[in-house]
C-alpha cells in the first residue's frame, strides 16, 4: 500500500531546503541560494510555508553589519524528513 | 531551481546529491596554512641564520616552537568548531590529516634527524607536500595541487643542495606551500561573506 507524501516536502525547492538542514545543523540564506541555484524570492516563499508548517525556525542576526538569516530544522521537521524518506522507500522498491 | 513536483526517484536523487553537495563544501579561513606555515618559515629561518652564525648547538631550538604552534592550532579548530555548526567531510579529513603529517614532521624532525642525516630535509618535503596535494585534490583547486607537485619536486631536488641550505629550503618552501594556500583559502573566505 503506498502512502502519500507529504505534498509539503514533495517539492523540488522545499525538499532541497529540508535536506540541506539534514545535515547542516544551522544554514544560512546565502547557502541556500549558492547549493540550490533558486532565486531568493523562491527561496524566501519556500521558507515561510516550511516555518509555518513548525518543519524550519527562522533566525534572523547581523553577521558583519550585515542582516542574516539562518535556518534550523525543527523536531517536527526531521520527523516528517524521515516519515517522507520511508514513504519514498516504498515507491522505489520493485514491485514482487 | 525550479518550484515544481516530481517523481520518487527524481526526489531521491535529489536529497542525495544536495546531501552529497552540502558536506562535500570545504568552508575555512586558511589559518592552520597561514599559522603553522609562518611558524615554520621563522623557525627554519632561524636556524638558517643560527647555523651561519655558528651556533651549531643550539641551531635547532627555533623548532621548538612548532610543537606549541600544532597546539595553538588544535584549540583554536577546538574553539570554532563549538560555534561552526556544519558537518563538513572535506573539513574532517583535512585536519586529520594535518594532525597526523604534524606528529611525523616532529617525530622524524626531533627523535630521528641524525638516522634521516641528508634524506631529513626531503622527507619531510614529500609529507609536506602531501598537504596542499591532498587539499587541492579535495577541493577541487588547480593551484593547491600545482604547488604540492612543486613542493614534491623540490622535495627530491634538495638532496643535490648541501646540507647547510636545507634549513633555507624548508623556509621558502614554508612560503610557497602553506602560507601561500593558506593566503588564497582566507581570501575566497573573505569573498564568500561580501
């Protein structure tokens, strides 16, 4: 029986977000632009639906008299990576 | 990137290849390069300048300093990495290799210099040269690369200099390959915060 993937991570921008902060424990806006080569309006609206979803907390500081924006993945976030990882597992596999 | 669904597999390929992308990206200001590079060209210098001055007893004390310098460095890479929160692949290997190529340069340079006699200086050449090679590999910089095939040479070359110039050697090549990675690694560092 398949599952359904979750639509929010289901999404080439937001999946590469949530996969980016899989491994990095803190990202900032710039890496993101840099990795997945998206424009930062793009980015931007990708962000706020992942923070609203409780997936992301946004951080915003200044680094060098500059205004930065930082990313973490939340508990929920990881929960629902890996949810969305075991779901995809099943789409995959060959069919017996 | 484009806001758009996509099949299973492409999705798949695509956590593993931005997985892959984020820890294979080596983000360092080049202060282990500059640091213990700077360290090292002071020191050989020295004895350089001690042996030329006849001190010949003491003309190996300068490197006692390199020993503190390998300390220095590891707290200072102990320090950062409590406030640097990314996992980097490339940057693990690298200071493993560093801290590894630290312990032979003393071992060798410190408890076995008279069994290495003229072969010391070359020695300890070729691991030098290991370094910017290895970190040019890694990187994917042409420069790196170039310079520890430079250092390399130089390394086997040096067994036609006499033994009095050695110390001379080690300090231009202090300068060359370690400072000088070190210089550029700072300063597309720098570039990448403008």
């Amino acid at each position: 029986m398949y599952k359904d993937l979750d639509p929010l991570l289901h999404s080439q921008l937001r999946l590469a977000i949530i996969s980016l902060l899989m491994v990095h424990e803190e990202v900032d806006f710039n890496q993101i632009k840099d990795i997945t080569n998206a424009t930062s309006g793009n980015i931007s609206v990708q962000i706020k639906k992942l923070q609203d979803a409780g997936y992301i907390d946004v951080i915003k500081s200044f680094k060098n008299n500059y205004q930065n924006t930082s990313l973490r993945i939340t508990n929920k976030g990881i929960k629902a990576f890996e949810d969305y990882v075991e779901n995809l597992k099943q789409y995959i596999k060959p069919a017996k | 990137m484009t806001h758009k669904e996509f099949t299973p597999s492409e999705s798949l390929n695509l956590i593993t290849n931005i997985i892959l992308e984020a820890k294979s990206r080596f983000k360092d200001n080049g202060f282990a390069f500059i640091f213990i590079g700077l360290c090292c060209f002071i020191s050989s210098l020295g004895q350089f300048i001690l042996l030329k001055l006849e001190y010949y007893q003491v003309s190996y004390y300068p490197y006692f300093i390199m020993p503190v310098a390998g300390v220095i460095t590891y707290f200072y890479y102990k320090k950062k990495r409590s406030t640097v929160k990314s996992k980097n692949i490339i940057g693990t290997l690298l200071a493993l290799f560093g801290v590894i190529l630290g312990l032979n340069l003393t071992i060798a340079g410190f408890f076995f210099w008279e069994k290495f006699d003229i072969a010391l200086l070359p020695f300890m050449l070729i691991l030098f040269s290991l370094w910017p090679f290895l970190t040019g590999v890694l990187i994917r910089n042409r420069l790196f690369t170039a310079l520890g095939l430079i250092v390399n040479i130089i390394a086997y070359c040096s067994f036609f200099i006499g033994m009095e110039y050695h110390p001379l050697v080690l300090s231009i090549v202090s300068l060359i390959g370690i400072v000088l990675p070190g210089i550029v690694i700072n300063y597309s560092h720098k570039e990448s915060y403008v």
